[in-house]
C-alpha cells in the first residue's frame, strides 16, 4: 500500500506547475478534479487577503474566484467545468484591497467522473468493470478495496471493460473508477461489490498403461464441483465430466496420443472458476518386434528390428541377459559384444514422456556356439579309444576330427559328447572338436594330444596255488617295461610290481572276489589304465560247528557257522568206527539221520563254492543215545508190587524205569537189567517207560506196550454153615473199575471143594460131604484170560457140624510170593 501512494505522490508532483511572480509571490496547482482547482502558495509580507481567480479559456463562461485571508496558504476554486482550461491567477492584498503581487498559470479540470455498470470475475485473481466512458478522458484508474478498506488496488486502464488483476481467490471486493486527464483524475465513482471466482484445480496427470490417463488434484477451497474437458489433440471430440471427487480416470484412449485435459472448480452458487488446462501423451503401444539378426563382423552382435509405434520417442531393445541398446530415430539398434553360445530372447519396448509400453512380445536368438573348453582322449580298452569333451549350450551337433601321427585322419559327426574310434598302443593322436548349431560353427577349436599306453596283455590266468594265494599269468607285451598287478576287493588292495610277465598274490582273505588287473607300464604314458578285469574268488573260510541237537532217536541237527557268501554249500560229516554219514545245507543247520544209537562220530564242516573248497573246519564229538531195550517184561509179584526186566541196550550204563498211572506212579533207577517195583494199584493200566542213560549223560526215551496190574483180591472173607449140610463162602470186594468174576478154593482134611462166583456175585455156596472138618479158604479174582491171581491172601477155618452156623478162623495165612 506504502507503494501505491508513492506512485501517486510522484504523480502529482510531476503535474504540478511551480509559478514564480515578478514580485516574488510563487505558488503552484496542489490539485486537480472534475470540479475544482486547489493551489498552494507562500505568503506575502503586507497580505491581508487572497484572491484566486480562475477563467474559462476559450470559453465565454464566466470566471470564478474565491478569496482566503491572509494567513492561508491553500485554497480551492470549486464549481467549475470538467475537462476545461482555466487560466488561474492569485492575488495578495492589502486590507485596502489594494494587490501587492499576483501570480498567473493555466490548468486543466480533470474529466468527469465515470459511472460503473457492472463488474463480474472470471478469474480468481481479477474482477473485470464495465463503465461509461467520459469525454476527455485519456485514462481511467480502476480502484479494488477489500471490504474492510484496509487494502486497496489502483490500476490504469485505457477503456472500458477494464480488469483489475493480483487479488486473491474468492475474495469479496469493493470497486470504483476514476478518469483521467492531463490536468488530473476525476473523483472515484460509486463503490460496487465484486466477489472474486474460485481457483482452478492443479491437475496432476499420468498415464499408467497405453490406453488411460489418470487425473489428479488438491481439494480447492470453498469448490463444490470440479468439470473436466478431455480432447483429443488435432480431434474435434471431447467428453465432459463432473465430480466432486480429487481423481478421475479417463480409458480406452488410443496409444501414444496427446490428450488435453480443462479442469474448474465451481463454488456453491454456481460459478465456474479458474480453469487449468495440461496435456498428457498417453503411453505407446507395445512395438513389434521384426527381426533379429546375428553378426558376425570384428565382435559377434546382434541387430535387433521392430516397427515404430505412434507417440514413441525412444525404443529399448533388452535381452534376456541383462544386454541392451537404444535409439529413437531409426527402427533399429545394434546390440555388441554377445558371447558365443547364447540362447536368448530379446524383447523391446518404446517410451515417452508418459512411460515405457509393454514390452513386444520376445523373439528368440542363438549365436554361434563356444567351442568346448575342455577335452581329453580315453581309452576304455585296448585298441578302443574315445575323444570326450564337456556339453556346449546352444548346440545342434559336433564334428570332432582325430588325427594320427603317421598322418592318418578321421572325423565324427555326433550330437553327444562323445567320438569313438580306434587307436593303436603306442600313437600319438591330435583331436579337435567343432559344434555347429543353425548361426554356424564355433571359428576355432582346442586341440588336444594324445598318446596311447602300451597295449593289455592277453591270456591272463589266474589259478588258486593254495586258499589264500593266487597265481597270475600273463603273455607280454610290447613297449611295456613293467607290470602292474593289482587285486582288489571292498576294502583291501593287493598290489604286485615285476618287469616279468608272472606275479604271485598271497595273504588273500578266503571267500573273496578280488579284481584282477594286469596293467602294463611305460616311462612315457605311465600304465594302462583301461585293461579289463580277471575276477577270481578265493576259496571259501572253513564253517565252525556250533552245536548239535537231537532231533528224534537217529537224528541229530547241527548248527554251523555261516561266514561266506550266501551261496555257499555246506558240508557236515559225521566219521564213525564203522560208518560215515553226510548232510548239506546253506543256511545254518542240517541234519545228520539215520546214526545207530550207541555210536561215537566225530563231525566236521566244510564250505564249497565256485571259488573251490574250504579247510575243515575244527572237529566236534557226536556221541549218540543210547539203544533202547529191545524187550521189557513186567512181572507182578502181589498185589502191590510188580517185577521189570529189560534186555540190555548198546551204550547204556544205568536206567530209569517208571510206571505212570493216574493213580500215581512207580520209579526206579538201576544199572542192572530188572527192577523191583512197590507201589502198584491193583486193577490200574499203567503206561510203561525206560530212560537209557549212557556214561556221558545221553538218554534216550523208549516206550513200552502198557501194563495193566491184576484185579484187587477179596477182603473180609466169612464162612459160614448153611442149610443142607452146604458151606457159603462170603466176601467183600475191593475197588476196582472192572467187575470180576471169582473163584473159591476150599482144601480139607476129608476133601477139597472148588466153586466159580459169577461177576458182581460176593458169595459162592459149597456142598458140604461131611461135617467138622477144617478148611483153607483161597478166594482170588479171574483175570482177563481165565488165569486166578494167585497173591490173594488164604484163611484157615473150623467149620463144626449142623447146629453152629458161623465158622470159626483159625489163622490169616500169608500170600505166597511163588
């Protein structure tokens, strides 16, 4: 503001004419309007009064003048013309009235005051005023002042309409008009109310992808609806948005193509803003990629080719390892050095101010391929040799060429890794290998010699001189100064050194495959690393017997050590004084049969396989059980004891007979042929066994046909006189499970009688010849075959004649053990 009325300042200064009178009275035109002239002057000494006269010009008005007392030193002549000239005079007097000096000068009214008709913003930084322009005017000073006067704007315009600029958005102004003229400026006109339009938005844009822009902005103050115009550059077409929202996404915009975007914000009463236009290329379309070319040239390269694409201002050619070239003025570019051996892909994408496009679709290449970095010759037998080099990418097929040192040449075409071919013992050979794919072959090669080792010797045998030595002989060879000899097994080698063709190998482990290799040396080649192998088995480790088991009365399981292969047969002899006996297996036992009891063998083990036969193994004692009895009769002797004897059994020297019934059993224990045995029940069936024992503590078990002993003698025996001159003898039976019949013996003095008791019958009547006699009585059971036990015990009775029924017992006799 200080600077606006500096401005105004100088221009009054500069329209103010400085008159001097002759006298010495000077004053000058302070200011200027549409209606008045104001002057200043210094004062006159004697003054009283001022007189200042202005006159119309070229004018027949008539003039005007005002008087000011004489301490005054500015005064106004009011009421005059607009735009006239006015010859301005002031004059100093007395009281008398009488002029002391005076003073002359001319000016000009300043225009008429102009009249504002309307005033409207259609940008946020400026309001433009319409008025009515005044005659005479030369310019006019358009006034802006916030509402609270405390700021204001002066800006010189030359003609209506006239906009006032630098004020601020959305902002409520008061504005007025002035003209102006030489002489000066009007005064201001009435005061109008203008309010400033809102900002326009700051668009932001960016295109992510070849077919949208996307549209960004801050939120404007006091705004409540943004209006976005997009067009197309060099297109007629546009489309219209509204939103209230800050983003906006414009697609399906075709590619590499500029688009113009007009954003305005409008306030709530419906007044449009400021509008901001910005022009945003959208991304170019994913070029095509034509062709890709390899050369050769000072550095293998590659020449890449695609067709241009609209809004494109640079293309990127990428390969597929990091490799890359640029260009935007040619449809190509060139991409150097690549190495050999390459299969790649390369792709290329355009770019603009927007962005790079999606990259084209890749197309593949291949360079011509490396030659191998490594290769080397082996012979993997005599006379049979292959040239081998490491696996190349990128490769179609190989060519290798082998060339001898008498000149003579081969080649092999192959698409593995690999080229045979045959090579003399003792030639050098020098191989190359080419590989070729479909951009050509490799330029150059490795070149590899060789020399070939002295020759395998042939007819090598190998014959086992013991179980643990091998005998290796061979024919020789030419060119070789020695021999290698080398048996080998899982974790041992053998190794045998002689410039002669014979090598002997000791110390070998039974029942092993050692590989034979018999490898001629020179000082030059060193040994041959490529003669086949003699495989040869040693014979097999000697089986040790672990234990021998009895199986039944004549046979024996023997259970062996296993420490060979599995295919090894096992051999177990059993030697006798009279006899030999042989079982075989290859597990861990076998069985020795048919060994006669009482026998001593002495047995042994031995291994068998391809690789010969084993030592026996140490000995083991077999010792057989002894024979049983051939005969066993068991006698009974009474009722409850019972006499057994046996025939004698080879091998035996003691037994152990044993009666079993479910009533209990008899045991004995004797080295005699018979045994006594007590304990027996009568009427029991008995099971009869016979342990032999021999010296050393063999038993065998031999079992005998059953016993049955014999039925139980009658007890608590009574005679008795019964009628008829007849005697009953009567009993009490004894348990047992059979029901027997009985027989009843009475012996006398005068006579004997005999009388048969049917079964479950305990009585038997005898017819008596005479009375008073004594009598023994004998009552016993029948057996099975009709034969009287003959243990039961008899009883001596006194039988009185008719008139005395009971007999009267004389004595118990004794059983007899007859």
């Amino acid at each position: 503001m200080a600077t606006r009325w500096l401005m105004m300042l100088k221009l009054l200064v500069t329209i103010t004419q400085m008159c001097t009178a002759e006298n010495g009275v000077t004053f000058s035109v302070f200011t200027v309007t549409s209606k008045s002239i104001t002057m200043q002057w210094t004062g006159h000494t004697g003054a009283t009064t001022y007189k200042i006269t202005a006159t119309p010009k070229n004018s027949p008005e008539r003039p005007f003048f005002a008087q000011f007392s004489g301490d005054s030193v500015m005064g106004s002549v009011n009421s005059l013309s607009p735009n006239t000239v006015y010859t301005v005079q002031l004059e100093a007097m007395d009281h008398t009235l009488n002029v002391l000096s005076s003073a002359r000068t001319e000016k000009r009214t300043a225009p008429d005051v102009p009249c504002i008709v309307q005033a409207y913003s259609k940008h946020s930084d400026s309001i433009t005023v319409v008025f009515t322009e005044v005659a005479g005017a030369t310019g006019y000073t358009l006034r802006a002042m916030f509402q609270s006067s405390d700021f204001f704007s002066e800006t010189t315009v030359n003609s209506s309409p006239a906009t006032v600029v630098g004020l601020q958005p959305y902002t409520n102004y008061k504005l007025s008009i002035m003209s102006i003229n030489s002489g000066g400026r009007s005064q201001a006109s009435h005061a109008i109310n203008a309010l400033t339009v809102v900002m326009a938005p700051e668009l932001n844009t960016s295109s992510p992808d070849d077919g949208t822009i996307l549209v960004s902005w801050s939120p404007v103050d006091n705004a409540v609806l943004y209006v976005l115009c997009i067009i197309q550059q060099g297109s007629s077409t546009r489309l219209k948005v509204n939103t209230t929202d800050h983003t906006m996404t414009f697609g399906d915009l075709e590619a590499g193509t500029t688009y113009c975007i007009k954003g305005e914000a409008w306030d709530s009463e419906g007044r449009a803003g400021d509008d901001l236009t910005v022009c945003q290329i959208t991304r170019p379309a994913s070029p095509d990629l034509v062709h890709v070319q390899v050369t050769l040239g000072g550095a293998l390269g590659i020449t890449v080719y695609w067709m241009s694409v609209k809004g494109a201002e640079d293309y990127l050619a990428l390969t597929t390892n990091g490799q890359n070239c640029t260009n935007a003025a040619r449809n190509h570019c060139y991409i150097s050095p690549v190495g050999c051996g390459q299969n790649h892909s390369v792709s290329v994408t355009a770019f603009n101010s927007a962005g790079p496009s999606l990259p084209s679709p890749p197309a593949n290449y291949i360079t011509y391929p490396c030659p191998p970095d490594n290769i080397w010759v082996e012979e993997t037998q005599a006379d049979n040799c292959s040239v081998l080099w490491d696996e190349v990418p990128v490769v179609d097929f190989y060519m290798a060429f082998i060339k001898r040192d008498d000149g003579t040449e081969k080649s092999c075409n192959t698409t593995g890794t690999s080229c045979h071919f045959l090579c003399g013992c003792g030639y050098t050979y020098l191989t190359s290998v080419f590989p070729f794919n479909q951009a050509g072959s490799s330029p150059f090669a490795h070149v590899q010699n060789y020399t070939t080792t002295p020759c395998c010797p042939e007819d090598v045998a190998l014959k086992s001189v013991s179980t643990e030595t091998l005998e290796i002989t061979w024919s020789p060879v030419k060119g070789s100064e020695l021999y290698q000899t080398t048996a080998k097994q899982v974790d041992q080698v053998i190794r045998c050194n002689d410039t002669a063709p014979v090598c002997a190998l000791s110390d070998l482990r039974c029942n092993t495959v050692y590989s034979v290799v018999v490898s001629p040396c020179s000082e030059l080649r060193g040994c041959n690393g490529t003669c086949p192998q003699h495989t040869h088995e040693t014979a097999p480790c000697s089986p040790e017997i672990l234990n021998m088991t009895q199986i039944n009365q004549s046979s024996y399981r023997v259970l062996f050590t296993t420490p060979n292969a599995q295919n090894t047969d096992y051999t177990i002899t059993a030697t006798g004084r009279y006899d030999t006996h042989t079982c075989s297996g290859r597990n861990m036992s076998c069985e020795l049969t048919q060994l006669p009891c009482g026998s001593t063998y002495e047995v042994t083990a031995v291994a068998t396989t391809s690789g010969g036969r084993s030592l026996p193994g140490y000995s083991s004692i077999l010792e057989t059980g002894p024979c049983c009895p051939a005969s066993m009769n068991i006698t009974q002797v009474t009722q409850s004891m019972t006499n057994v004897t046996w025939s004698a059994g080879r091998g035996a020297r003691s037994y152990i007979a044993t009666l079993t019934s479910s009533h209990g059993h008899a045991k004995c224990h004797t080295v005699d042929s018979q045994c006594l045995m007590g304990c027996i029940s009568c009427g029991t069936n008995y099971s009869v066994n016979l342990e032999a024992i021999s010296s050393t503590g063999r038993t065998s078990q031999c079992k005998y046909r059953g016993f049955s002993s014999s039925a139980c003698c009658p007890t608590n025996i009574k005679l008795y006189r019964w009628a008829n001159n007849s005697l009953r003898v009567y009993w009490r039976s004894s348990w047992t499970p059979q029901i027997q019949e009985h027989t009843v013996e009475l012996y006398g003095t005068a006579a004997n009688y005999t009388c048969l008791a049917a079964a479950n019958s305990k009585h038997c009547d005898i017819q008596e010849e005479s009375c008073g006699d004594v009598y023994t009585v004998v009552a016993a059971p029948i057996g099975p075959s009709r034969v009287k036990v003959k243990f039961c015990q008899q009883r001596t009775y006194s039988v009185p004649c008719p008139g005395f029924n009971g007999g009267i017992m004389i004595s118990r006799g004794r059983r007899s053990l007859k």
